[in-house]
C-alpha cells in the first residue's frame, strides 16, 4: 500500500513541478513582453499584470508541498536539535497533526470560496476570477496527502533523501 500511496505523491509531485515550470515562464514571458510592449513600441499587453500575478499565486501555492515534501518548508527545528530523539519524534507527531488540522480547514473553506466566486471574471479577460484561488486548495490536499505520509513513517521529509541523491 506504501509503495502505491509513494506512487500516487510522485505523480501529484510531478504535475505541479510541471506547473511551477509553466508558471514562471509565463511570468517571464508576459513581463518581458509587456515591458518590451510599453516601452518599446509603446503597445502595452492590457492582461500581462493580471496574469502574471496569478501565474505568481500559482507558484506560491503549487510550491508549497513540493517544499514541504523535501523537507524544504520553513520550519523552526530549535526544539527539534534540543531534544533527545524519542520526546523530538513526538513533538513531531504533533506538529504534523496541528498541519493536518490548519490544512483540513483550509482545505475547506478554500473550496468553499472557490466555488463561491467562480462565477466572478476576471477584470481583462473573460476568465473566472476563481483561478486565483484554484492553487489552494490544491495545495491543500497534496500537502494533507504528504503530512499523512509523514505521520504514517515518522520521516520529517521522506523525499529529501532521493532528491540529494538524484542531484549527486
């Protein structure tokens, strides 16, 4: 069953490394489109601020359990260092259950605002406003899935040891 749950986060993992990519080069693309449209041809792109602004918020949330996953999250590990290994491990424990706890409500409520704003548009395309707040709850429910994997083997970061050595 690990091994298919391990799959199932790989593949998770993979789409949204995919859209972090995707996301930072619309970025750079609009933003040096748009520069080069204003202030050489003096033909601004009227949707390159509003799009690159999402396409921000997408790399801030689609990031988030890809960090957390390879044990690259901010965290404050002070107390970690301080303790002898078995009270660590359960103060671990415990913080991965506080995580679970403020994503499952995040996770919630996100989904809720999503679905209440859907139908609102965007101010220079005729898109749903929605796709700003898209990345959140999706974010959400991979991070639930990667503290879950956590909580189950105890690892502060189960993929940070092959991401080291796949960069050997």
């Amino acid at each position: 069953m690990t091994n298919l749950f391990d799959r199932v986060l790989r593949r998770f993992d993979r789409v949204l490394e995919l859209a972090v990519i995707g996301s930072i080069a619309v970025m750079v693309v609009l933003v040096s489109a748009e520069v080069f449209g204003r202030y050489v041809i003096e033909r601004p792109i009227f949707f390159a601020n509003e799009v690159s602004r999402m396409m921000f918020v997408w790399v801030i949330f689609f990031a988030l359990p890809l960090a957390l996953s390879r044990g690259r999250h901010v965290g404050i590990t002070l107390m970690y260092s301080i303790l002898p290994p078995a009270p660590a491990r359960l103060l671990f424990r415990f913080a991965c259950v506080a995580s679970v706890v403020l994503l499952v409500v995040l996770l919630a409520k996100s989904f809720e605002l999503l679905i209440d704003n859907w139908d609102q548009r965007m101010n220079t395309l005729p898109l749903s406003a929605g796709l700003f707040m898209l990345p959140i709850p999706i974010s959400a429910f991979v991070a639930l899935l990667h503290l879950a994997n956590m909580l189950v083997t105890g690892d502060r970061a189960p993929m940070a040891l092959e991401i080291a050595e796949e960069d050997e």
